[in-house]
C-alpha cells in the first residue's frame, strides 16, 4: 500500500507554526500571577497560556459532540414520524 506524500505547503505552514510556537514560548517565559474569581494561578505565562488553549479546544469539541448527538436524535425522530404518516 503506497502512503501518500504531504505537499510541500503542509511542511511550509507546519514549519512556520513551529517558529512561532518557539518563539512565542521564548518571549513569555516569565512567572506571572493570574486572578480569578475565587482562585489565583502563578507560573510560566506559556504553561498558563498552553493550558487555557488546551481547556478551550476540549470545552468547543466537548459542546460540539453534544450537539451533534442532539442533531442526530433529532433527525432519527422526525424520520421516525414521516414513515408513520405513511409517506415515504
């Protein structure tokens, strides 16, 4: 089975989001204090910023599964209901 090769864009902008995550990471490498409401967070501001990106993606595909499923029974329902008007 022959694998297929990514095209030299791929490389190009994987490449590019590598140097900026670098340096990035290099230029927010101070300690830093975050507030909220009832709890405070002291680190690295990377490892503060990686973790907040990382909680946002989880939370946005979490709620995007959920109302996929939600779509989904919604239409097995209303199937459901026009074959039993007798339509097809």
């Amino acid at each position: 089975m022959e694998e297929k090769k990514k095209p030299l864009i791929f490389w190009i902008i994987a490449g590019l989001i590598v140097l900026v995550s670098v340096l990035l990471a290099i230029m927010n490498w101070t300690e830093t204090t975050i507030n909220f409401i009832f709890f405070e967070v002291r680190g690295r501001l990377i490892f503060i910023l990686a973790i907040f990106f990382f909680l946002g993606f989880f939370l946005g595909k979490l709620t995007s599964f959920f109302n996929t499923r939600k779509k989904k029974k919604k239409d097995e329902e209303a199937h459901v209901t026009f074959i039993e008007s007798g339509k097809e």
